[in-house]
C-alpha cells in the first residue's frame, strides 16, 4: 500500500518509490536514498538543542532546526546529522535535508557542501528579549536570534553573538520561506535595529521543528538518521516494505 511518508506506520520498513520534492529529492538522492531504498519511521520523542561549530569562516551558530538539515560525512567514514555529533568530531558537510533558502543562509556563515565542520558544543536553549525601535520589545529563541544577519560595530554578525545595548542592524534572514515568515511575524526585516537587552534560558525544543511544524525521525537501512519537517515527509511517497514491525 502506497502512501506519503507523514501518513506511513513507524517501526515499519517501507520502500522508497518517489519524492514528489526536485530539491528534495535531489539531495536525498546525494546521500545514498534511491527509488527501492528501504526506510522506517521512528516513533520517538525528538529532544533537539542549539549548537556552537567551526566551519571554514570560523564559528557559528545554528539553532536546533537547521543542525537537524545538514548532515555530516564524519573523520571515520559514519554519517549523522550536525545535531547528532559530539563535541570534538569533525568531517564535512554531506548534504542537506532542506531547501535552497537555507542552503543559502548556510553560506552567509561559511559553511558548504563538502566543507569541513567540527562540533564545538551543544549548547542549553536561550530566550532573547531585544528592543526593536524606540518602543516594541520582542521575545524570541535562539532559533530567531541564530537565523538574524546584521552589523554591529562594524562586523558582520548573527543576533546570537551580538553584545547588550548596542545597536544591531539586520542585513538578512537566514533560512528558506517558512523562516523568514517566522522572523518577519515578529516585525522584524531587513534594515531593523535591534538592541539586545537579556538573555535567559529556555526549554529545549521537543517534537516540533523550530520552523514551525512537526518534526519526524526517519532511519534509512545504513542508519543514517534524518529530521524531516512533516511537510518535507508528505512529499515523500513510500510503499510498506517486507521487513517485520520493529519491536
């Protein structure tokens, strides 16, 4: 039986027949997942956190959501995506689990297909309060502050390195369509200033994307991990495969 990827049973192996998504596709296609490749939905609950990295342009950092999308090639030959490394592993990017918007912001850090990344650290979830204009203050996650390019004093920066009381101009909002609408919700675009005025903790993200949405945990037969955005997986087509039911 034929069915989209959201609507396929978990712990089932089910059969690749087509991604309905050219970009998607593509990139799954560059990871090793054809027509025939057999996959399974995981039935777990998905605890992510942002993370600090290395890359060719220096540190950064990404939120929860976009580590999930790049998936590394490791020093020792396995694959995970960024959000699945520990600290002190390296390797470089494989490909992506996402669309041309965020390969994009990707770049704006520094970070490419086929180059080098190190995690540097996992790094506990924080909520950012910032004034916008002379009067509106804004509460946001990391999710927003790591998706804001802007200067500061002259440097190029993201909202998620940027310093108390200073005035940080936006020059652009990394990531795809859904998080620019996500950013821009909050009034913010660019040319904004913001003035960063605390920064506390926050609960770590648990079961839906950071882009808004639900997330789904799908294992191809190498065991190779991805996080699909519930929209990603309606476009992805499988039929049940003939593996037994994971226990």
């Amino acid at each position: 039986m034929q069915s989209s990827l959201d609507q396929a049973p978990v712990g089932r192996s089910l059969r690749l027949l087509a991604v309905m998504h050219q970009v998607l596709g593509q990139r799954l296609e560059r990871m090793g997942l054809y027509r025939g490749c057999l996959l399974r939905r995981e039935d777990e609950e998905v605890v992510l956190q942002p993370v600090r990295v290395a890359g060719p342009a220096g540190e950064v950092t990404l939120s929860a959501g976009m580590a999930a999308k790049v998936v590394v090639h490791h020093d020792d030959g396995h694959k995970t995506p960024i959000i699945e490394m520990r600290p002190g592993e390296a390797g470089h990017i494989e490909g992506l689990t996402s669309g041309t918007g965020l390969e994009q912001g990707l770049a704006t850090l520094g970070l490419y297909e086929d180059g080098r990344v190190q995690l540097l650290r996992t790094i506990p979830p924080m909520r950012y309060s910032a004034r916008l204009g002379a009067h509106q203050r804004l509460h946001f996650t990391e999710s927003v502050a790591a998706k804001l390019w802007g200067e500061l004093q002259g440097r190029s920066i993201q909202f998620a390195n940027a310093r108390r009381d200073h005035p940080f101009t936006v020059t652009a909002i990394l990531g795809g369509r859904t998080a620019r609408q996500q950013v821009e919700a909050l009034g913010i675009h660019p040319g904004s200033v913001l003035v960063l005025e605390h920064i506390t903790p926050a609960d770590a993200v648990s079961g839906e994307s950071d882009e808004g949405g639900e997330r789904l945990v799908v294992t191809s037969e190498d065991g190779l991990r991805l996080y699909l955005g519930k929209d990603q997986a309606a476009t992805v087509i499988v039929e049940q495969g003939d593996g037994d039911e994971a226990g």
